[in-house]
C-alpha cells in the first residue's frame, strides 16, 4: 500500500518505521497481541509542516565552557515500567538512557513559601517551615490524598473534577495552591483553570499507574543519552521512504479508491491510505469532508499552546538553592498569571557544566518575573492536549473513525498526552494497516 503520515512526532514516526519495515510489521502486531503475520512492508511517505521532525522531541545543541551540550526542551522523561512500548523501541534502534531525577519544588510568590519534596533538607530548605502550622497541614493532606483517592478508582463519580474533589472533601487551601495543583499544572503543561476541571478519574488514574501516590517504590525515570533527538535520528536512518519537511498538507479528501493530498509543494498526489498523526484540532482543519463521527469525536479534543523558553536565569528557580528540584512550580502573586514550571535540565539530564540550563513552561513575559532576555538560548511554542470529560469521551470513540474510509488516526491525545501513548496509538494503526484493516465506508 502507498501511505500517507501526516504528523513527524513520535506518533507519525513510529508508524513510518514500522509501517515501512517487514520485520517493523511483525513486531507491532506482536505488541497488540496479534496472531496473524502482517503483509508485507509498504511505501510510506511523511509530511511534516516544519522544518525539523520529532514533534515535541527538540533538542538543543549548546556551546557552554568550551563543551558541546545537547538539551531538551520538550520531550524528557521516561521510565520502562510505563513505557514499555517505547523503551522496546529504543532497544531495537540501540539507543541508550541512563537514570534521571524527578523531584519537585514549589515557590508560593503570594505567600513566600518555598519548599522540595525529596527529602528532609529540601523540605525544610526554608527554615521557617519547621514552625509553620499550614505547612504541616499541607503535608497531611499529601499523605491523605495518596491514601484516599486510589478508592476513586474503584468508587468515584468519573463525572467528578479534581477541583471539586478537593473541596467537597475538605482539603485544605495550602494543599491545593501548593502541591496538587502545581504538581498536574507540571505534569500536562496545563494552566489551575484546565486542572480545576480536570477529570478526577483520568487523575487519579494517571497518578496511580505511575506509582505517585506512594512515598517509596516509585518508578526509576530515564532520559536518552545525548538528548532526545537521538532516537528520531535512529528512526530516520531506518526509515526508507520520503521525509518532506517544510510540507504542511493543505487538504484530504476521500474516495472509494483512495485518498487524494494536496501540498503547496508537490500539488495533488494519491494514496491509498492516511494517517493522520497530527493533533486532532490539525486533523479536522485539514479534512475536506470530515464525517459526522470525524467532527463529533476530534472536535471534542481540543490543545492548548504553551511557551517555551530555554535559559539560564536562576530568578526563575527557588530562591533558596537548597530547595532546587527537577521540576520547579511557581505558583504567582497575582491571579493574572499562570502557574509556571521551570525544569532545572543539569539534574535532569545529568549534564556535565556548571552553568545552569533551565527550560521554563509559560514563564511571565512582562514585570520583574520576566526571563533576562540576554540569558535565553531558545524559544518555543508547543501545543498540548486539554483534557475534559467530553475529551475523555472522545478518546472512548476512536474505533468509529480509526480505519474508516482509508483514514487512521494515531497520537498522544489519545491517551495521557505523553510518549507512550504516542506510540502504543501508532502501533495500534500499523497493525490494523499491516491486516488490512482499512474500510473504505465512512
């Protein structure tokens, strides 16, 4: 078959690799658990509308202290208990990893606390907490959150927010503006509005597979060695069909013999199937006669756009230096502002100068809490998924469209909005390609 991907990120890059390969066919459907051998390899072309591929995986080579430093600004983390599929990915392209730390820290700017929580040091990096009654408060409402909301899984309305949880069982103000909020604002790059309604379930849910809500036992966190580019570099080597960077696909449209591409470059071109492994807002705009599913089931998850610096302005970090974590949430004076994250990347990616690297998510862009522009090394803009009942919903869907009318659908929104999900949806669309499972009914 001729394929279409739309989309370079670690969805549309995981299906042109396997898609493309026999032995990449074999493996994905032994990874769903299928029985039957896929047909053979097949001739994939990749569209992707900027000029670089990877997606959210950007990495950042820097001159610093005579060294040569790759760092990332978007994707990061990973562990192999909750990644499986990705991490067998890595094994098979001989890509390496080596351990991370993932410690949080938080800095009230309202209220001046500062705190990190791996640790008593870092707990208690600001004296004063010692005597703090609502800091102690804060930290009993942690241990009773990790004891009381695995129940939900088993009991909860899935129709209940994290925001109203919180308060219909009484959870204190220190609690909310100074952990958990952060914390998820961290974890999907979301804004306290987006958390407030974010769907308790998927939550808890999410906290509960990654071993979060316990103290000890949590999952070891890897980065790839030398920066995330390193593994789509992988990738591409053993990709063999057309990478066209700089080629944003302007339409799809449908037939019962196939699917026909319109590019400002390469004009009107056929094929017999679509993946679309962009975002689902990208997906829609894109399709020149969506069906009513196709509208309903995309329209209802929706992203978001986060700003992105990397810099080396420690104004942005705890003032404390003790209380210095991986992930650093700064919850604003004013109700203006968003929260923001900064990830401290020498500790994170375990890099080896002594100049601090910081990759700020939606830092403030005027005031005082502006980033020292001298000290920026690059800027981005990414999107993310928002997360809401009817999104959730939605994700519940996909088998309507997935497949139908020589069209699949592969990405991270499908899932948790993070790599492995990404690459489980990919999976999930070679194997269906590979057994030919393509309708052509809408």
């Amino acid at each position: 078959m001729k394929v279409a991907i739309i989309g370079g990120g670690i969805s549309g890059l995981t299906a042109a690799y396997y898609l493309s390969r026999d032995a990449g066919l074999d493996r994905a459907a032994g990874f769903n658990g299928g029985t039957g051998k896929p047909s053979s390899a097949h001739d994939v072309t990749l569209f992707e509308a900027n000029g670089y591929i990877g997606g959210h995986t950007d990495t950042h080579t820097l001159q610093i202290d005579e060294q040569t430093v790759s760092v990332d600004s978007g994707f990061i983390v990973f562990n192999e208990q909750n990644y499986p599929h990705f991490t067998e990915m890595l094994r098979s392209l001989d890509v390496s990893w080596q351990d991370s730390n993932m410690s949080f820290s938080a800095v009230n700017e309202r209220t001046g606390m500062e705190y990190g929580a791996e640790g008593l040091e870092r707990l208690f990096a600001q004296r004063r907490n010692l005597v703090n009654p609502s800091f102690y408060r804060m930290l009993w409402d942690l241990l009773r959150f990790y004891r009381e909301a695995p129940v939900m899984l088993e009991e909860g309305d899935r129709d209940v927010t994290l925001g109203r949880y919180l308060r219909q069982q009484k959870y204190s103000r220190v609690f909310i503006e100074n952990h958990i909020f952060p914390m998820a604002c961290a974890l999907w790059s979301a804004s306290a509005e987006m958390i407030e309604d974010f769907p308790l379930h998927y939550f808890v849910s999410f906290m509960h597979n990654h071993r979060m809500l316990q103290l000890s036992g949590r999952p070891q966190w890897k980065t790839v060695k030398g920066g995330s580019a390193r593994y789509v570099s992988a990738l591409l080597q053993h990709f063999p069909g057309q990478v066209r960077t700089y080629c944003p696909v302007q339409s799809v449209n449908r037939t019962a013999a196939g699917v026909t591409l319109r590019t400002e470059r390469y004009g009107v071109e056929h094929f017999d199937a679509v993946v679309f492994a962009c975002h689902s807002d990208q997906a829609l705009a894109i399709l020149d006669d969506p069906s009513i599913a196709e509208k309903s089931i995309l329209g209802a998850i929706p992203y978001q756009e986060n700003q992105v610096v990397l810099h080396s302005d420690i104004r942005q970090m705890p003032s404390n230096r003790g209380a210095w974590a991986s992930w650093n949430a700064r919850i604003p004076a004013s109700s203006k502002h968003r929260c923001n994250v900064s990830y401290w990347m020498n500790l994170l990616q375990q890099l080896p100068v002594d100049k601090p690297l910081i990759v700020t998510l939606n830092g403030e862009l005027d005031g005082e809490g502006k980033i020292d522009p001298s000290k920026i090394w690059a800027e981005r803009t990414y999107h993310h998924p928002v997360y809401t009942h009817a999104s959730l919903r939605a994700q519940e869907r996909r088998a309507e469209i997935n497949g139908a009318n020589h069209t699949f659908y592969c990405g991270a929104y499908w899932g948790w909005g993070f790599h492995e999900d990404g690459v489980r949806s990919a999976l999930d669309v070679v194997t269906m390609i590979g057994q030919g499972q393509a309708n052509v009914a809408a």
